[in-house]
C-alpha cells in the first residue's frame, strides 16, 4: 500500500512580513521548531563529531521545550538560505517559550500541508516524509495525526531515528513493533547515518 498525498490541500500562500510579527528582532512568521536529541549517561549522544562540540552558557544554549524521553524541540529562524538556531538569550516578557512554539508550529503546518505522503504497509510499517525538511517535527503536528491513525485501526508507535525519517506502526501490533525497532536499529548500526536523533520509539499521543 502506499501513499497519502496532499492530506491536507493546498497551502496558503507565505503573505509578507507583518511588523506586528517582528518581536526581540525574531521574526514569528519565520520560526520553525525542530526535534533534538536530548543525552545523558544512559541515553549517550550517538554522534560522536558531537562529543568534541564547547560547552556553552546558558544564554548562548538553544531554546529547549522537553518532549519525551530523549527528545526536545528547539526553534529556528528561517534566514533565507539557512536556518538560525534561537538562543536562550533572545527570550523575554515578549519572547516566551510557549509564544515560540505556538508560532512554530503554526508555520509548519502551512509549510507541510501539500508536501505530506505516506507510504509503507499498515499491517506492518509506514514512512511519513515531506521532502527531507520536516520529517521528525511532523511528529508534533497534531492534525496530522488525527488523520493517520483510522488507517491503522489503532494508536500509533513511532519512532524519528533522524532528522529525515518517521517511521510508523500500530501500537497492538507486535510484529509491526519489531520491524520499527529492527528499522531503528539499522540506522544506528550505520555508521555514514547523519542526523540521528534518538533510538527510542514512542506511543504517540496528543502533544498539548
């Protein structure tokens, strides 16, 4: 079986930037969350270029919303031709977490809403892409999610071992399951893997 193409119709035109939008020199239209590893000694970064990364302040640190065991989001500015992380230090009265993140995942939705397909097996894996740039923030895209889970018949585990990959399978599912956590693994084994992200998968529910 495969695809869901355009799950949710056209996207609205991006309109020009309101002034209104424009808060601490960040523009809100232009904020996009992304999933990032979180690691401890039991859940170690599994990049190793990573482990020679300097240790910065607190204000100088990526703006971090905790997720789920592992993971958290971060928000970055969309500069045209590359994206900025937003610092700890950009927050304010104005600029809060939560301001961010609604804004994020506002702008993502309109970005996704006519790239989306799903292909795969439902009886056993599924694979949500959207062109490579949005694959694991898909994860917090809750209407999105409202629609894929009646074609499982059932909640729904997945799994982001990347930045590009969102594997998916029924929760009741044991066999589908196994194939997710086989799926997970492989990418963890390869070595020239970029982006990995986490080796967990999850039960997904409604993120509030």
């Amino acid at each position: 079986m495969s695809l869901f193409k355009n799950l949710f119709g056209k996207s609205k035109k991006t309109e020009k930037t309101d002034p209104a939008s424009l808060v601490n020199g960040i523009d809100l239209n232009k904020v996009y969350p992304r999933i990032k590893g979180l690691y401890d000694e039991q859940n170690p970064d599994p990049s190793p270029l990573n482990h020679m990364e300097l240790a910065v302040s607190i204000d100088d640190a990526p703006v971090i919303k905790p997720l789920a065991k592992g993971i958290g989001i971060c928000y970055m500015l969309d500069e045209g031709d590359r994206y900025q992380v937003i610092q700890n230090k950009r927050l304010s009265e104005d600029l809060t977490i939560d301001r961010l993140h609604e804004a994020a995942l506002k702008n993502m939705a309109a970005a996704i809403a006519d790239k989306t397909e799903m292909d795969g097996d439902p009886t056993n894996v599924m694979m949500l892409t959207n062109g490579g740039d949005f694959e694991a923030t898909m994860l917090l895209a809750d209407f999105l999610w409202s629609q894929i889970e009646p074609v499982f018949n059932d909640h729904v585990c997945v799994a982001i071992p990347t930045n590009d990959i969102l594997f998916i399978a029924a929760k009741n599912n044991p066999e589908a399951r196994e194939s997710l956590r086989l799926a997970v693994r492989h990418y963890f084994e390869n070595r020239e893997t970029e982006g990995l992200i986490v080796h967990f998968y999850f039960r997904r529910r409604l993120i509030a």
